[in-house]
C-alpha cells in the first residue's frame, strides 16, 4: 500500500513530524520569503506555496517536492517574514521527513550532497574538505572528476594555502578525539526523535 495517500490530516502529520510544522498555519502568503531567497527563482515551489500545499492536504506534491532541498539555511525568510515563521526550520524538517520516509526526490543534488556530507562528517566527527571535494568532482565517473579538478584547481590550491585543506586528509585528515562518543550521541538523539514521533502518532 502507498504512502502517499493526500487528506486533509496532512497539516497535522506536518504539526506531529515537521520541526516547527505547527507554524505552516501562520503563514498569511505574502511572498516576502520567495522575495528573500537567494535561490527563488530555482525552487519548484517558493516556501509559502509549499505551506498552502500543505494545507490543501497535498502530501505526495510536498514530501516528493525538491523544493525543501533548495534552503542553503541564508535565514533571509525568517528575518523577513512578518510572521516571523521559522521557515528554514520547517524546509529542513520537511526534507528530513521526507528523507525518513524514503519519499526524497533521488537525484536531486543536494539531497544527494546532504547525505555525502554528513557520511564524510560521521567519520572522524569533523568534515574532510579534500575527500568532500573529490566526493562533488568524481560523482559522475573519473573523466569528469579530472576535468572538475582541473578546473577548481586554483580553489584547492587556496585552500591548501589557507590550511583549510591538505593532501594528508586524504590519509585521514584531522578529527575529534571520541568518535565514538559522537556516535553514541547522535545514536541517542535518533532514539529520542523516533520516540517523540511515535508518542505523536497516537
């Protein structure tokens, strides 16, 4: 059976899920979010589409949506916003919803580099910039990785000089002492969240 039944209980599941979903209903669709946005004109559906959408219990068009993966976390909306609805918060809670639903849009490219990132960060507890890159450059076969690299050369260069990189990260780069501390942690977290979620749901 799907799970992308619509209905007019799609704002509560929101509510019970979404970071933060208990504001869709604030928004009054002034624009001034879409306005704000630096990626705008790039999202399939602005943030204030996307809270009426909820409201018109269209589940399947919101949680398939590739438009909660377009927040680059600017936080223009929420300074803007006359609501001060946290909308960043709630794009973020959408796409980690949808993730967990496995209703992600799969090729779109910064879903695919949230989940990159985070794997690259899990590691040692801090982000590798060199295997990161090589990540980015090479997901689409070694020619293409080599003509990226080649073309942000000058950029790595920089960032070698800066110490924000180094061809020892590739080796394993620095970390945090207790990795597995940090596993434990976000472990921890992940059992709290399911269990909120399941104490929502009945």
């Amino acid at each position: 059976m799907s799970n992308l039944n619509t209905g007019n209980d799609f704002l509560k599941e929101v509510e019970a899920n979404v970071e933060e979903g208990d504001w869709v209903k604030m928004c009054m669709q002034c624009g001034v979010c879409s306005g704000s946005c630096p990626l705008g004109s790039h999202w399939e559906h602005p943030p204030q589409e996307i809270f009426m959408m909820i409201r018109a219990g269209k589940r399947e068009e919101v949680l398939t949506s590739s438009s909660m993966w377009m927040c680059t976390s600017c936080y223009n909306c929420i300074v803007r916003c006359p609501r001060e609805v946290p909308i960043t918060h709630i794009m973020h809670g959408l796409a980690t919803y949808a993730k967990r639903l496995n209703l992600a849009p799969k090729n779109q490219p910064t879903a695919w580099f949230s989940q990159v990132f985070w794997d690259n960060m899990m590691k040692r507890g801090r982000v590798n910039e060199l295997k990161l890159g090589l990540s980015l450059y090479f997901k689409d076969g070694f020619v293409s990785g080599i003509k990226e690299s080649l073309k942000h050369q000058k950029l790595g260069m920089n960032m070698m000089k800066a110490k924000r990189m180094s061809v020892g990260e590739f080796f394993g780069g620095h970390g945090i002492k207790d990795t597995c501390g940090l596993a434990k942690m976000i472990k921890k977290a992940q059992e709290l969240e399911d269990a909120r979620i399941q104490s929502n749901g009945k």
